[in-house]
C-alpha cells in the first residue's frame, strides 16, 4: 500500500482513504489562509490559535488542502464517497491511481456518494472525454444539492467569477449521473452500515455519512470542519461557508454526536489519511489524528 492510501476498518467493513491530491489556494483567487478559513474571528485570537499550532501567521499565505476521499467495502459492494478534483490542477487527480494501487479498479465500485456538489467533490465523477469515471456506479445526493446546482438556484445566487467556476464544474459532472441518481432528502441507509443525513450549511444541501458496524463508528463529516482550528473554535467559519450560521449549528451537531459515539472521524480537508477523533480537552473540543505507521 503506497502513501496515497490507508487502509483501516469499522467493525466488519473494510475502509480505505485514497488521497486525491491536495491544492494550494493562494492570492489572487483566494484570500490569504487566515481570513479565508476563519472569516469571523479577530486578528488577534487567530494569531493566537495558530501559535498553538506552530504556524506563523504572516507566512500562512496559501492554505494547502489535502483532498481525502474514502472507499468503503459493505456487503460485498464498494461505496466511494466523494470523487477528488479530476484535472483541477496538477497537484489534483489521483484518485484512480490511488484506488488502483490498494486493488481497486473504477470500474469495481458499486456506489459513489457525493457529500456536496463543490468541483473537488464532483469532478473526479467524469473523464476529460465526459464519460462517466465510474462506469459501475449508481450515485447518491442531497435532493437539495442537486435542485441548487442543477434547478438554476446557483446561478442566482453566486454571481462572481469563483462562482462561474462552481457552477461550469457541476454543470460538466452532474447531468451524467442523472439516470442513476438516487436522491435522498431525510436520513437514509443507503447501504448496510452506511447512513446519509442532511448536514445543511457549506451547501444547501450538505450531507454527512455514519458508517456503523457493532459498536464501532465513523462518522464522514464532509465540508463541516475544513481545518483542525474549526474543532477547536467551531463557530469560526471560512469564505467557503455558504450559510455560516447555519453551517456552525451543523458543525456542533456532528462533532457532538461524534464525541458521544466515541466515533472516529473523517475530515475530507484534514492532513491525510483525515482520520481522528474528537476529544474533549480545555477546549470545547480538539482534533486527535490517527497515528500513522511509521517507516
Ligand atoms: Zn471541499
């Protein structure tokens, strides 16, 4: 197994995380780090939070995001959640190597599951010729997700050029899927195991997943958290947040939940393989990542 995928399981089920790749947003199309993931916070409290981390905020320009999604092996099917970024970038698009170096093939998953319809959620779906990537699949969302990225809500209410982008990526990835859709709209199992819930916040129609197998968890939470800060100060939130309001009280919901289930937790933006818990300590919370073996 190569750096790009970690294999673990839930109870029963076997999981991988397959790196995607990561990408850097810097200026000009982003805002340096700092402001761009926590838009609502002092200056001073931020330059604070991030000593803790050893990261000096001045030199913190671009923030550099790993992309992590997540197969995952149930009844005898394999689910993928969230497909990368495709060609987006250099630094973008390994995904199907990944998944072919643990044994994987595209054509071998059964499922893909998409958290929210942002390009490094959804551009993995198709190949630069437009042809489904996963041949095999059916696909599941949001209802709310797809009416927003495909019912013309998008287009009123993002008007900038970062939209245009959005908005080019869905319309390149999603109307593919659409004869083998299912959408759901209320908390779902979807699979043996696996549960789809709302998470409503970064998107309109966000949602998370828990994998359940005995009394083990994993809890997928998406675009809820984007870096480890926001487990540590969950009501700031970044330029990305659609609804922030609304994306906090989502926020502390799962992490939450995650707490009381003493679940293990995957982060899509987390350093890779984006696997942790959540501890209660000082803090309202704090992100534990799972140690990698070494050598
Ligand atoms: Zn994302």
């Amino acid at each position: 197994m190569n750096a790009g995928t970690y294999r673990f399981t839930v109870g029963a089920i076997d999981c991988i995380a397959a790196s995607d790749g990561e990408l850097s947003y810097a200026p000009p199309d982003f805002p340096p780090a700092p402001p761009l993931l926590f838009v609502n916070a002092r200056d001073e409290e931020v330059n604070e939070r991030l000593r803790l981390h050893d990261i000096r905020a001045e030199q913190w320009t671009q923030w550099t995001s790993p992309y992590v999604c997540l197969a995952v092996n149930t009844g005898g099917r394999w689910l993928l959640i969230d497909t990368g970024a495709a060609a987006l970038a250099p630094t973008t698009g390994k995904l199907l190597g990944n998944l072919q170096d643990a044994g994987i093939d595209a054509g071998d998953i059964d499922m893909v599951v998409l958290t929210h319809g942002h390009p490094d959620h959804i551009g993995g779906l198709t190949n630069a010729d437009g042809s489904l990537a996963f041949p095999g699949a059916s696909y599941c969302m949001c209802r709310h997700e797809w009416e927003f990225w495909t019912c013309g809500e998008a287009e009123e209410l993002l008007d900038d050029h970062l939209s245009s982008v959005l908005i080019g990526c869905a319309r390149r990835n999603l109307p593919p899927i659409r004869g083998r859709l299912e959408l759901v709209d209320r908390t779902t199992e979807i699979a043996p195991g696996v549960t789809v819930f709302p998470s409503p916040g970064h998107t309109p129609g966000h949602m998370a997943l828990v994998i359940s197998s005995g009394d083990e968890h994993l809890m997928c939470v998406g675009d809820a958290v984007l870096h480890p800060i926001h487990v540590e100060c969950p009501e700031w939130y970044s330029a990305m947040d659609g609804d922030p309001e609304e994306m906090v009280s989502t926020r502390c919901r799962l992490l939450g939940r995650a707490v009381r289930d003493g679940a293990l937790v995957h982060a899509f933006h987390f350093p890779f393989p984006g696997l942790g818990r959540i501890s209660r300590s000082g803090d309202p919370w704090r992100w534990e990542p799972v140690s990698l073996p070494t050598g």
